[in-house]
C-alpha cells in the first residue's frame, strides 16, 4: 500500500504525435524530455495503452526476457527504422503486474513477444533514453466501446499505489487526412480549434458523459474520424475519479494534429 507521506504516481494522457516527433525539436519534444522531472520518484515500471495496439481482449505484451520495440509505420527517414531503445527487463516485476492485472481485467490475455508499438517508444525514448525500468503495454478494445475504457481506467488506478506509472498515448484531434506537413508549428485551424475547445470545457467540468460522445463535439467526425487515438484519453480519465486532469501541454503540429496532453494527479 502507499505510504501517507508519499505523493501518488500520476498517470498521463500523452500525445505521442508523428514518428518524426522522435528526432525533432518542437515543444512537445522539449516537455517529453522534461517528463521525468513531474514525477514524485522514478517508476517501478510504466504501463502504456497505445492508439496502434486493438484486441479484442485485453491483452499483455512488453513482459519477455528481451522487449524490443517495433517499426509501425511507412515512408519515413531511414535513421527512424536504424533507433534502438534499449529495454529493461524484471521478471519479478512482469510477474507481479501479471497477476495484478487478472485481478482487475477479465479474460486478460499474454502476448509477451509482441514488440512495442511507436505510440510507446516515440514519446518515452526521448523521455527516458536508457530507462532502467520495464515498460509493458497494455491494449485497448475499441469494440467494447468508449465507457469501458472509462472504467478500464478507474480498475487500473490502484496500480499507482505500487508506483506503476501508467499512460495512455494517443491524440485527441487526429485525422490524418487533413494533416498540413507543411503547416507552422503551434497553428491549427478553425474547426479543429473549436472542437479542442469543447473537449477541454468538458474535462474541467469532468464531464464523462459528454467525454464519451466526442463526435457530438462541434465537428467531432473531423476530429475523431475513428476512436483508437481518442479512446487513452479516456482511460486517464478514469483515473482521476472527481478531479479534472491537469494539462502538460497545449500544442499542435503539422496543422491540426493536437499535442494536448494531461496528467491524472
């Protein structure tokens, strides 16, 4: 149990952006780097939901004797597919996690080879360069919908008594389709604009309800044409019960790709 003296381990909601994000210079990759200093003590281990790993069942993966990180993505520089992050890691720990997670996740599945997507390693090696703790990843199931994530969130809180910090990567505006690579950084237009408004109103009023209806959002279908980068989110909702999440940044990149991330406190 966690000591009454000790400050909570947050939980996140990070952007993790394009790719690109991992060599570039913008303010996003800045606060990455300054990650580690939110804390109140490095992490025993961080469990990470990220928008590229769907199941249909809760699944397990990071927890082999040698993790590594995959290469998700098409039609990037050659020194993205040349990274290596090198991993830790803890058999004891894998163990324990394992077992705390069938206590709160039903029907939980293994994958324990499954290498880790980049919505995991793009935001945390910029982070952590050379953690010397293990990273897992937990995936998400669009199918159940988005309430479930909501409450896949407030069955994963406790873990952050035991010093698990937990994140969810995704991007809550993010429609690949109407990406300007050649836009200013920290620019966005006007719908995009006015649908992060809302979503933002409604996460100072801790508004669940409207939070799991983001295509009823001014210009929701523009903004979450599909779930999966949206639906992280919600699980550090889940998280933080009655209290509103606390932004980390506020930004966007490539015109209307959100950078706006949050921390359950």
């Amino acid at each position: 149990m966690l000591d009454e003296a000790k400050s909570l381990m947050p939980a996140w909601f990070i952007a993790h952006g394009a790719p690109l994000h991992l060599t570039g210079q913008q303010p996003v990759t800045r606060t990455w780097e300054n990650l580690s200093s939110l804390l109140p003590r490095p992490p025993r281990a961080v469990l990470c939901l990220s928008a590229h790993w769907l199941t249909s069942e809760p699944t397990l993966s990071g927890n082999s004797s040698l993790p590594t990180i995959q290469y998700d993505f098409y039609g990037f520089p050659e020194e993205l597919y040349r990274f290596q992050w090198p991993l830790h890691s803890d058999p004891k720990i894998a163990q324990q996690l394992q077992q705390d997670l069938k206590v709160r996740i039903e029907h939980l599945q293994l994958e324990p080879e499954r290498p880790l997507d980049h919505g995991v390693w793009v935001p945390l090696a910029r982070a952590w360069p050379t953690p010397d703790f293990p990273v897992y990843q937990l995936s998400l199931c669009p199918q159940r919908g988005a309430l479930w994530h909501v409450e896949l969130g407030r069955s994963l809180a406790s873990l952050r008594d035991e010093d698990i910090l937990i994140i969810g990567s995704g991007g809550i505006v993010h429609n690949l389709s109407r990406i300007n690579w050649q836009a200013p950084s920290g620019t966005s237009s006007n719908w995009a604009d006015e649908f992060m408004q809302a979503v933002e109103q409604a996460i100072q009023q801790n508004d669940i309800e409207a939070l799991c209806h983001p295509w009823n959002f001014p210009h929701g279908r523009d903004s979450v044409p599909t779930l999966e980068h949206y639906l992280p989110l919600l699980v550090i909702l889940g998280m933080n019960q009655a209290k509103p999440l606390t932004p980390i940044i506020r930004d966007w990149e490539y015109g209307n790709l959100s950078m706006h991330s949050y921390s359950a406190q």
